[in-house]
C-alpha cells in the first residue's frame, strides 16, 4: 500500500495540497492548450502563449522545487507566490 503515498511523500505535500497544485498545472495546461489550438488555425493569434505557459510550468515543478525543497518545512506546499504566467512573462520568459 505504500505506492498509495510515496509521490505525496516525494513531492513533499499533503493530499489536498498536491490536489490543488496538480489541478493548477491542468488549468494553465489547458489554457495553452486551447491557445495553440488556436494558433494552429490562425498563426498571428497567440503567438508565444503556448511557449510561455511551458516555460512557467516548467519553471514552477522543476527548478522552483529544487531550490524550496531543502528549505520549505515538510508538508508545505512547494508554491511560489507571484509566479504567474505574467511574472514569467515579465522576467522574459518568452
């Protein structure tokens, strides 16, 4: 049964943190989604929202939980507060 909770133990979180981290990264790959769907049918729309919401992602899993993973106490959620897509966007993250 230790399958059950051995990511919640890697990530560090607790159930319904990693809940709502989880559905937060479904959203925002949803809207990018829905972006290059678009893009593909009218190029000049959405340009760089797709590259953008992959780069925040990215940012906001791998290298935001590496540097808050030895400092955060456990059972915190591993957020990052301001990091936005227009924070990202901001910092030049296109």
């Amino acid at each position: 049964m230790r399958f059950l909770t051995q990511h919640l133990d890697d990530a560090d979180e607790t159930y319904f943190q990693h809940m709502r981290f989880a559905l937060s990264f479904a959203g925002h790959m949803l809207i990018g989604t829905i972006a290059c769907a678009i893009h593909a049918v009218a190029p000049f729309l959405f340009v760089s929202t797709g590259s953008q919401r992959i780069k925040f992602l990215h940012e906001r899993m791998v290298v935001a939980r590496k540097e808050l993973k030895h400092t955060a106490p456990k059972g915190t959620a591993l957020n990052v507060p301001g990091n936005s897509i227009e924070s990202a966007a901001a910092r030049g993250a296109d």
